[in-house]
C-alpha cells in the first residue's frame, strides 16, 4: 500500500513538473516566485505525512 500511495505522489509531482515547465519554455525570464512556489507544490506532494503511509490516516 506504501508502495502505491508513493507511485500516486511520484505521479502527481511528475504531472505538476510538467505543467509548470510547460508555462515557462516560451518566456525568457522566470521569477524565483514562481520557480519557489512550484517547487513547494512537488514537495507537498512528495511529503507523505507519516500516518498516511502506514495506513493509520
């Protein structure tokens, strides 16, 4: 189960990567807000909150 809801994350962080860099191949200059903001939303969906992972959530 472990094991899923990590591929699930993995997922979704690869699916946001992809959007975000899709938004900002054509612009020249990127705002570190942006970059920072997009970073935080891949580790939030990377950061498994303990209990959920052992199934106890």
């Amino acid at each position: 189960m472990t094991e899923v809801q990590e591929r699930e994350s993995i997922e979704e962080a690869l699916e946001m990567i992809d959007a975000g860099l899709g938004g900002l191949t054509d612009r020249r200059l990127v705002s570190s807000d942006e970059i920072t903001d997009l970073l935080l939303d891949v580790r939030a969906l990377l950061a498994v909150p303990t209990n959920e992972v052992v199934g106890q959530g």
